[in-house]
C-alpha cells in the first residue's frame, strides 16, 4: 500500500530569491514548466513583494504570465500587502501566500512590521482572494529558531498559525527558515500547532542549514503531517536570515519517501535531471545528495 504525500516545489521562489546572479525571466519560465511536468502538483512561481527588498523577484509578474500552466497544477505566489495580491491577481495567480513570523525581530527586518501588524495587513489580502475565488497559504517563518532572537517556542508558533488559520488559509506552511531545529523539536513543535489546527492543514518547511531537514520532515510524518514544501537542488535561502542555505532538497525527499513506500507523484529521473540542468544554469553542483550520487553511478 502507499500513502500519499503532497510536495510543494518552491524553488523558482525560495529557491531563487536569495540568488546574487541575474537569472532572466525565460529560465525561470523553463524551471517552472520542468517542475510540473516532473509531476508536482504546486510548484510555487514568484513573490509579488517589493523589487527593492528582493530583486530577484521583480519579473515575478512576466514569469506568472509567461508560464504555460498544466490542468490541476497550482502556482503560488508571495503576497505580503494588498499591492502584492493586486499584482498577483492581475497575473492570474491560482494560488497567493501570506507569510508572517514567529518571531518579532524576524517579522520587522523581513516584512518591515510586527506580527500584529502583519496579520492586519494580511486580512483584506485574504478577504479579496476569497471573494475572487483564489486560495490563500500561510506560512509562518522562524519555528525553529530566529536568525534575532535565537530559540523559539511553540507558545510563540501557535497563536500565529492558529490566527493565519482561522483567517481561512487553507494550508499553515511552518518554516524553519534558518534549518536550526531537529526532529525531538519538530515533533514537540507539531504537537502543539496540531492541538490547536487540524494536523491535516499543516505542511512542513525545512532548510537543511545544519543537516537536519530529512530528518524533520520523518518526525513531522511521524506526527501526521503529510504536506512538505522543497526546492530542487537544494537550492535556497532568505535574503533577511543571514546564513539560511537552501530548503531541504527535492530529490532527497522523494528518493526517502519512495522507497519508504509513500507516494509522491514526482518522478525522480526527471527531477535529477531538471536539479543538472538548473545547476548547470547557476554555474554550481547539484546541492542534493540524491543527485550527486546517481551522476557519479552513471
Ligand atoms: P515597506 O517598505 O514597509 O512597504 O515594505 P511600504 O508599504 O511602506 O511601501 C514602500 C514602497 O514599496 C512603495 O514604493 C510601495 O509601492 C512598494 P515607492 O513609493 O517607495 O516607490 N511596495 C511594493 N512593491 C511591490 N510589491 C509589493 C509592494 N508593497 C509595497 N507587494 C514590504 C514592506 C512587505 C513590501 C517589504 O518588506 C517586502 O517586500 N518584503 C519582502 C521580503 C521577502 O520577500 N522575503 C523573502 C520571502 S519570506 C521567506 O523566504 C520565508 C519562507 O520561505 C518561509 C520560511 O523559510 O520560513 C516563506
Ligand atoms: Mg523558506
């Protein structure tokens, strides 16, 4: 028997968002459309946030346009403010997300607010996606741990998550966006989200900075999670956490899941071979092992 798990592809945003080189818009493109054909079902394409803050993801708007969508694929965007969500919305976004913080320090140096304030921005977001019929994710950065203020407990993730939530996000992404935690946390960390919203509305984020994502992802599933966001390559980061590598890397996942018995939609010879040829654009080595291990095999 196999059991199903979603995987939400988010390399053409937290991917290359953190990327000094100038990528264009017809790479970005390309990715995108390999990623869906590999077989996920989100593949996220962009952040509609400010050029200023994030440079690297000012064509989001040509990329979402440009993109040749498949039937029953979404496409995420970032959308921190109403200007964001117009933007996204007039690039037929299927998909918008909000993202907040766990932590104070985190939420002003990334977004330029506090958590509270976040959420308020976050409402009309979230009423004008319901009313034009676009689904709205959450996430919820810095878990784990902060880039600021160091640990972080899930008394400060909960009510965060719970109010994204109840908002009517549909999913709650929780970010362990400096990949500081490990699996006894992550466990502890879902538990306590998952008194609160159902477990099956949460998914998993983890950047492997200090090798522990895979590791994570195991203890979430172990918990009942069965939503995990990753980016091919391994490719990734946060401009505003200083040290974040990138998120745990795509091939890994399904190669662990695969062979686990579960199942995730993903065909992982095209996947190794979109995370070579995204390497080769970026001028680096595949950042998964998965990869590295079967080029040197073959
Ligand atoms: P602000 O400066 O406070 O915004 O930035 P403002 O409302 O005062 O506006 C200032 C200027 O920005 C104005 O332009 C606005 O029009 C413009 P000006 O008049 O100076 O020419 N502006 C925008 N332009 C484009 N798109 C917009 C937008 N909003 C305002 N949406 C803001 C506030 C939120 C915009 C800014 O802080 C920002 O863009 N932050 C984004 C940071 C970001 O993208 N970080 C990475 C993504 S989060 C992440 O990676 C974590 C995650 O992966 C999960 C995890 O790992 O934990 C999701
Ligand atoms: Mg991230």
């Amino acid at each position: 028997m196999t059991h199903p798990i979603i995987l939400v592809e988010v390399g053409p945003r937290d991917g290359l968002q953190n990327e000094a080189q100038v990528i264009d818009v017809a790479t970005k493109v390309e990715l995108i459309e390999r990623l869906a054909s590999c077989g996920f079902k989100h593949v996220e394409g962009g952040a509609f946030v400010s050029p200023k803050w994030v440079p690297q993801m000012a064509a989001s708007d040509e990329v979402m346009t440009t993109i040749k969508r498949a039937p029953g694929i979404s496409y995420p965007v970032l959308t921190p403010n109403m200007k964001g969500y117009e933007g996204a919305r007039a690039a037929n976004a299927d998909t918008v997300a909000v993202f907040g913080a766990a932590s104070e320090s985190f939420s002003q140096k990334n977004i330029n607010c506090s958590i509270a304030e976040s959420l308020e921005r976050f409402k009309p977001v979230i009423e004008a996606a319901k009313a034009d019929g676009i689904r709205v994710r959450g996430y919820v950065s810095c878990v784990l741990g902060c880039p600021y203020e160091g640990k972080i407990t899930p008394a400060q993730v909960t009510p965060v998550a719970k109010t994204l939530y109840e908002m009517g996000c549909y999913e709650i992404s929780l970010g362990d966006t400096i990949g500081v935690g490990t699996p006894e946390e992550t466990k502890a960390l879902i538990r306590a989200v998952a008194a609160e919203i159902p477990v099956a509305a949460l998914a998993g984020h983890f950047h492997d900075t200090y090798g522990q994502a895979l590791a994570n992802i195991w203890a979430a599933l172990g918990e009942g999670v069965t939503v995990f966001d990753s980016s091919v390559s391994g490719l990734g980061g946060c401009p505003y956490a200083k040290g974040a590598s990138g998120n745990v890397a795509s091939e890994d996942v399904v190669y662990s899941l695969a062979r686990s018995g579960f199942e995730t939609g993903v065909d992982l010879d095209s996947l190794m071979e979109t995370s070579v040829w995204i390497s080769e654009k970026l001028g680096r080595k595949p950042g998964s092992k998965v990869t590295l291990a079967r080029k040197s095999e073959s």
